[in-house]
C-alpha cells in the first residue's frame, strides 16, 4: 500500500454504513477534497453519494461547540463534574443499576471500549447497550447459536467470486452501495453468476436480480426452512461434512420437513411455485454460494431464528469457510463490528467473552482489576428505555445516537427521557430529537477530527484519522468519558491521555489467557508503538501469533467455537410476527433507508445535493392499495398505528407489494413535522437477541386533505408553526419547506410576509395594489376567462399573483434583484416544479426572463429546467436524462454515463436511470 505519509493526504475511513470505505482527504486553504482511497481493500476508490459528499458536511453549521447544562454556557470541569456527581449521587441512592449509557455504532473502538469498561468494570452495572442492537443484535445471537462465537466467516471478495449470491433483507443498492457496485462488476464481468433478491418489495437492488422473490413479510424462516427440507429430498447435502463437523442436524432436518412440499411454501410466502422451484434447485446445485443478510432478517421478533434458518442451509452443504461461499451478515453501522469486540451489547463482556461463561467474567475483571465487575446481563435498548420510563433507571447518558427518533414507541421513549433525573447527550450537533431532552450536552469531536479504529462488516480493522482541528470546545468521546470515570474516583484505571493506549489494552485484553479458545484475537497488535498505531494498515482479524498478518476467511478448518468444536445446526420453528394486521390496521408498515440520506439526517442533511432525490418523507404503497384507500399519488397520508401517527407524501408504486406499505427511516422533528416512522413501531422485540420489529408494524393508512398545500424556498429557515404539515431541507442555497394546513390564514400576503419577518429576511416594502407587472410576466397570469378576483402586484421587491376563485397564492420577495423567497400556496396539489425556482437562489440578481417567469415558476425560452434529481453525484436532473435521451439517440445507461456523466459516480442512481431510459 502507498505510505500514508503523502503530503497534504489523510488516510482515513468513511463514517457511514459498515462497508468501512476507505478516503483519502486532502486538506487545504481552499476546504476539503475527499475522494476513495483507491489502496483500500473495502472499496478500492469507489465511494457512494454521501461518502462523496463527505467534504460538504465538515463546516460547523449546526455543531455544538461547548458544554451546557439547562442550556446555559458552562465550562469543561464544571460540565464534567456534574456528570460524575449526577452519576454518583444516583448510584450511591439506588444502586449501579439505577444508570444507563446508550452508545452508538457511531462511535470509535477506543470510545466503545472504555465507556464499556466504566459501566461494566467500574460503575459494576451491565446497563450499557448500543444502537447496534436495533441493526445487527439477532446476526449476533445466531452466529452465536451456529458457531459458538461471533464470527463472520466470509470476506468482500466472496461476493465476486461466488456463482450464485442470495440478498436476502437488504436493499443493497442503497444500504451498502459500494459492495453493491462490486457485485454489478463482477456480474458484469461473469454473466453467467445468479443474483436472487428476496424482498417484498422490488427495490433498485433488483435491478441486477436474475430472480426476484417478493416473499410475503415476515415469511423468510418459512423459505429457508423449506430449502433446508428440499436440499435433503434432493441429496444435496455434504454429509461428510455434517457429520464431520457439525450437530444438531437431525433436529434441524426434522424441523424444515413441517415446511412441506414447494407447493406449501410457495403459499406460505405468497409467490409463485415456479419461482420457488426455481431459487431452491439453483441453490442445490451451486456450490459456491453466497447468501448476504441485513436487517430485513434481522429487525423482526424472530430474527434470530431467521439468521439461523440461513446459516443451516450452509452448515447443511458445507459451504462455509472457503471462496466465494458462506452466510455473511452486513452491517448498518460504521462500527457496529467494533462494538461487538469491545462488549458494547448489555449481554456481552469485552473481548467476545460473555456473561454466561463465569470464567470469562474472572478474566475480564483480573485483566481490569475491577473488583465491582457486571456479573449479569444488563438492559437491552429498549428495556432500557422502559425501564427510564418507569423510573427504574434515574440517569442516563447517551452518546452518540438520536434514540428519540431511531427506537420504536418513539413518543414514549421522548416522554421517557424528558421525564428522567438526569440525561447527559454526548454529541456534535446542537439539535436533535434527543438533544432537546438533555439537562446537559457535551460537544463531542465530528468525523475528520476524530482519530482511532473502526471494524467494518468482514471484520476488518481500518484507522479512522483525523484531520482537522476539533470544533469549538468539542473532545473526543474516549477523553470525555475518561475525564468523568476519573472524577468518579476510578483514575487509576483510567489513565489514557492518548487513543494508541486504548486501542493498545483493547488488544491485549482480546489475546489475554485466549490460546484459540476466542475467534476474536488482536494480540499481535498489542505491541504496536504510537508510531505504528499511526500507520496501521486495514487488517481482518484475528491477528494474532498464528496470523500475524491478518485473517481473509473464517471455519475453514471445520473447528468451531463450541464445547465440541462442531458448528450447530438449530431447529427453526418458523414464527408469524408478533402483532398481526387486523381490520382496523389492515397493511405492514415496513422501515428502511432512502438512497442519499443517512439515520436521521444530522450530517447527510446538511448537504444540499443529498437532499434532492427525496425532499420529503413518503409512504410507498401498491396502486391496489392506494385505490382502497382513496388514496392519490402526490398526495399526503395520515399513518397510523396502535402506537403513534404520521404524515407522509403518497408515492403509488408497482414496486410494493400488496398488503404492504414502505417509509423512510430517516426523518425526525428537526426537518419534519410528524415523521417520525419509529413513533408508529411497537416496542416488539426478539426475545434472544432484544432487537425490534422494525420490519412488521399494522397500520391503517388515510387520506390527508388540507385546506391548503404550498412549499416556501427562501435563503433562510422560516418557521411555519401553524401548518399541520412541514417538511424542511437545505438546497443550494436556499432552504425548500413543503407545507399544509388545515386552516386558511385571513391574508396570505400577511401571512408571508410575517414568515419573513420573524427570520430576520421581511420584505423592504409594502406592495403596492395596481402597480402591474411587465408585459411579459402579466401574460404569463392572464387568468382563463371567467376567472374573478386575480390581482397581480409588483413593487421594488415584492411581486404578487392571487387567484381566489382557484385557491391559488404566489409571490416573491426580492432584494436589489436577488431572490430572497418565493411562496406558491393553492387548495390542491397543482403547484409547479421546484428545481428551476431553486436554481434561481444561485445568481447575485435575477435577468429579466427570471422575473417574468417567477410566479409562474416557468424558465426562459431556451433555459434548462433539470426535473428531480436523479444522479446526486454528479447533479443531474431527471429532464436532462430524458432530453438527452431523445435528443442523442441515448440506448443504454453507459450511453447516458457517457454524455452526462450520470451513474458514472457511485452508481446508485444507475436504477433509476434504467427506469428512464425504459420509458423513453
């Protein structure tokens, strides 16, 4: 690999999903170029649209920048002498367990590994759990159920050199686009591989689907259940291999037979038997096969199960441990991995030992010295959340994490932390859901000031460098949490002044008294000096004596880490999810990611190019669907379920499934009114793994029918109190609110103008009544005869055009020629287009042909209006594929690549932009 030395280039690791890309950030007077790092294993230079988009989010625009506490301005050592004696207090009145730390997959191995050995080791409370345990807590307890251990035996290149790849609850293509990209390559490359994508909904993963399963929700254990059963009528087993190495498998097999014949699972899981018929026989008779699992299997109240129907069909054919074959779990965290190794979950010790094995919990406290050491399980997020809610648990610091937005009963878990004693956030941005309930905020260090180790989804250990100061006041979340365990009276175990120390005991703790007995082993990195720790290279443990070098692939020897050394085949029991659809909530709610956006929206929403595919959250439904329930598309919805209710934009699509309706997972109060989709999920969990149904919530969908519908852009955040529905995001330049309301105000132009007013942007004069507008911009609001009450003002800065007869409302407030907002009110959904109005916020003062055609929202004769979105990497707009299509003679996507550059990038959009050349 080319030495990291490189002058003015920092080597680091991206903060989004748990692919772990490399980038590669020079920093200069100008800003922050960030490109791939082409010498990373995970991704080799390729990054998808947000991690492109990485050097736009690094201003200090919404950061908080130092403590406080009842929103007053305090120093550091007062803020971190409340924690320790906030903390105190409560512990030495009601025990260790009347704590909690909520922690985050966002967060550094070093951060992880001594806020685990505080609340373990010291406070001797096991209540700390992580958002990890709402994405991958059931690949965990099944990995753990099959092999003995948490392992992920497969590696990225896996997925290129397989023959048959199965996706199975993942829309890949967005969640994890980079791994995405490479499986396109190498199917592009080898077109005879099989990609099968099973899914209820057709999502732009299958845009690369030789098969596509749109299996009923919840269905997947009945499918893989009915494989393992088909795979042993056909004599595909490898039976030297089971009996070799693995048990449990009668069992197992006598469990997959109640799955029955193909025809009974073709009903159970609502598709087709020929597509049945043909996934099973595909799989009998490819060896090297590949089988990728997220959070569709994960997120359910029997994901564990789930995980293990998959593992099973593995174990059953002995593809496991060799290339291009094996289960492979991905993760949705940065560092969802690493957590795992330090022991972030509340059942789980650091180094991968566990709290059932009593000798692990000895080891850990000798090796800590922590004589007060966690000896049981702790609270699981959402027991934790509860047990805030009841009181139970009387302070709590989060770290890292948006819980009010991103747990379900979302509504109950704010109430729960507005209610609690004491909450302390550890964050970089000022406002979130979740900042709003805190007594007191610390400013943590944001991505690029932060500097240690992250683990990505094939266990590789790549270094997270930073390389600009920190903002404000803001520290790292591993010397924040130092600081308080030291004012709580545990300095001596606690002495790090630098990360290499933390990273360092991390490793040895993980080759401490191991002698193989542990997959996790980083020993041979337990030595490295500052220096070296600086340099470290991505590597795939274990690491260790035995591997000095790193570790591609796991179990291929057939030894595992249980008490017979064999891998376990488990007797799936396939469950129906736990709250089923009912008259009054007759359609599945299912939760999932948007393609540019990222959790909720802290850093991707500060991007004005990641805003623009989805401005606003949505529900997904079938057109069958839609027509029950009256609903239109472009339309707003009302959700609702037993727990909370929702407002959302109707989007009608072939791609969902009947019966099932899809929404974002993205949107929270801080850009939307009523979003929240996680207010809706019931807090169900998975009674092994603690981890949520996220996948399966009933609710009832209704038609929403304002009095009035309108969007705002204007250079300045407005605040629409009053409007029942308010979704906000930043564009180039200019802030875009799409709004509605149940009440009509007496005077829109006051109305406006109040809006502008309370910003600080008003309007600089009154309007005058009979002052008409040029020729050219009056015949464009020549109203259709018949039409009564239309007025058309124009004064220095305010233009005005109102129809009362229509319900329609716009004006414009300019100031010296340059666009300050712009408003199109109406009583339905005919409103214009918004792109060419955005790009006006680009220009210092508006031509003519601007003007003329601002209330009509139409561009000069010979302007280009780009449509919606379509390639954020690259900025280009639907319209612009389409002229181009028709105007080029455009074929093929390579073609439109080619001309514009569009899915050139990171690839996501190339989906959509099929879709478009489909239509053309």
């Amino acid at each position: 690999m080319q030495s990291l030395n490189t002058p003015n280039v920092t080597r680091t690791t991206c903060p989004y999903c748990g692919v772990g890309c490399g980038v590669a950030a020079n920093v200069t007077a100008a800003g922050a170029v960030i490109t791939g790092d082409k010498f990373h294993p995970a991704n080799f230079g390729r990054l998808c649209s947000k991690g492109a988009a990485l050097a736009e989010t690094l201003d200090h625009d919404g950061r908080l920048l130092y403590p406080l506490a009842n929103g007053q301005r305090i120093s550091w050592d007062e803020a971190l002498d409340q924690v320790a004696h906030g903390f105190g207090r409560v512990i030495a009145e009601h025990g260790p367990d009347a704590v909690a730390f909520y922690v985050s997959g966002q967060l550094l191995t070093e951060d992880y590994y001594v806020a685990n050995k505080l609340m373990k080791g010291f406070i001797g409370s096991a209540n700390i759990d992580t958002n990890s345990r709402l994405c991958m807590s059931s690949a965990v307890a099944a990995h753990k159920r099959a092999f003995g251990a948490d392992v992920v035996p497969v590696c990225y290149e896996d997925i290129e050199t397989a023959d048959l790849v199965v996706i199975t609850g993942s829309n890949y293509a967005w969640a994890h686009p980079v791994l995405y990209q490479r499986l396109a390559a190498a199917k592009k490359a080898r077109p005879d591989m099989w990609v099968v994508v099973i899914d209820p909904r057709r999502t732009p993963t299958c845009d690369i689907a030789d098969l596509h399963l749109a299996i009923a929700p919840g269905s997947d254990a009945h499918l893989f259940n009915g494989l393992l059963n088909f795979i042993r009528r056909e004599d595909a087993l490898d039976l030297a291999y089971i009996e070799a190495h693995v048990e449990g498998f009668a069992a197992a097999f006598e469990a997959a037979r109640a799955a029955g014949s193909i025809p009974k699972v073709a009903q159970v899981c609502g598709i087709p038997e020929a597509e049945v018929s043909e996934f099973f026989r595909l799989f009998a008779r490819t060896e090297r096969t590949v089988t990728i699992f997220s959070q569709g299997i994960n997120q359910s109240s029997s994901g564990v199960d789930k995980g293990n129907a998959i593992i099973n069909v593995h174990l059953a054919t002995g593809r496991i441990g060799r290339p291009g074959m094996g289960p492979f779990s991905v993760t949705g965290q940065p560092n969802a991995m690493g957590g795992r190794e330090v022991g972030g979950l509340a059942n789980q010790l650091a180094a991968h030992l566990d709290f059932s094995d009593a000798t692990g919990i000895e080891l850990v406290a000798r090796f800590w010295n922590a004589p007060r050491i966690a000896k049981a399980p702790g609270l699981k997020a959402v027991e934790m959340f509860q047990a805030i809610a009841s009181g139970k648990i009387k302070a709590v610091w989060i770290m890292g994490t948006n819980p009010a937005v991103s747990m379900p009963d979302a509504d109950r878990v704010r109430a729960a932390l507005l209610d609690c004693e004491l909450v302390v956030v550890s964050d970089c941005v000022r406002h979130t859901d979740t900042t709003a309930c805190a007594d007191i905020l610390l400013p943590a260090g944001g991505w690029g000031e932060k500097d240690g180790t992250v683990t990505n989804s094939e266990r590789c250990i790549s270094r997270q460098r930073s390389l600009l100061p920190t903002a404000g006041e803001a520290r790292p979340d591993w010397w924040i949490i130092t600081q308080v365990a030291q004012r709580m009276g545990f300095a001596e175990a606690f002495p790090y002044t630098r990360q290499a120390q933390i990273f360092r005991e991390h490793a040895r703790l993980s080759g401490f008294e191991n002698r193989g007995r542990r997959a996790f082993d980083i020993g041979a990195l337990a030595e490295l000096d500052d220096a070296q720790y600086d340099a470290l290279q991505p590597v795939q443990w274990p690491v260790n004596a035995q591997a000095p070098g790193g570790t591609q692939r796991l179990l291929a020897d057939g030894h595992f880490y249980t008490p017979s050394g064999k891998a376990r085949m488990l007797a799936v029991v396939p469950r129906l999810p736990a709250v089923a659809a009912d008259e009054s909530f007759p359609l599945v709610l299912n939760t999932g990611r948007s393609r540019d956006q990222w959790h909720t929206m802290t850093r991707t929403g500060k991007v004005p190019r990641l805003n623009t595919h989805e401005a606003e959250p949505y529900v997904q439904i079938h057109a069958s669907d839609a027509h029950i329930h009256r609903l239109q598309h472009g339309g707003l919805a009302r959700l609702t379920s037993r727990n909370g209710v929702m407002l959302v934009r109707v989007q009608v699509s072939e791609d969902q499934r009947p019966g099932s309706v899809f929404v974002t997972m993205h949107w929270n109060d801080a850009y939307a009114r009523s979003a929240r989709v996680d207010a809706l999920a019931a807090p169900v969990t998975d009674p092994i793994s603690g981890q949520p149904e996220s996948k399966h919530t009933p609710v009832r969908v209704e038609s929403y029918r304002p009095a009035w519908e309108g969007f705002v852009l204007s250079r300045t955040r407005l605040d629409f109190t009053e409007a029942s529905y308010c979704a906000c995001t930043k564009g180039a330049g200019y802030w875009r609110h799409e709004l509605a309301g149940d009440d009509l105000p007496e005077d829109w132009r006051v109305w406006a103008q109040t809006a502008l007013q309370d910003s600080g942007a008003s309007a600089r004069s009154t309007p005058k009544v009979g002052n008409l507008l040029s020729s050219q911009l009056d015949a464009e609001l020549t109203p259709p005869v018949g039409a009564q009450q239309l007025r058309c003002y124009r004064s220095a800065d305010w233009l005005e055009y109102r129809d009362a007869s229509m319900g329609r409302y716009r004006a414009a407030s300019l100031r010296h020629g340059r666009l300050e907002a712009v408003f199109f009110m109406a009583a339905d959904q005919r409103l214009p287009e918004r792109a060419w109005l955005g790009s006006l916020f680009g220009k210092e003062c508006l031509e003519s042909g601007d003007v003329a055609g601002l209330l009509a929202a139409r561009p000069p004769i010979g302007s280009a209006d780009a449509g919606r979105n379509v390639c954020a990497c690259f900025n280009v707009g639907e319209k612009t594929i389409l002229n181009a299509i028709q105007a080029q003679a455009l074929d093929s996507v390579e073609a439109v690549g080619a001309c514009l550059k569009a899915g050139t990038g990171c690839g996501s959009c190339i989906p959509e932009i099929r879709r478009v050349l489909d239509r053309r």
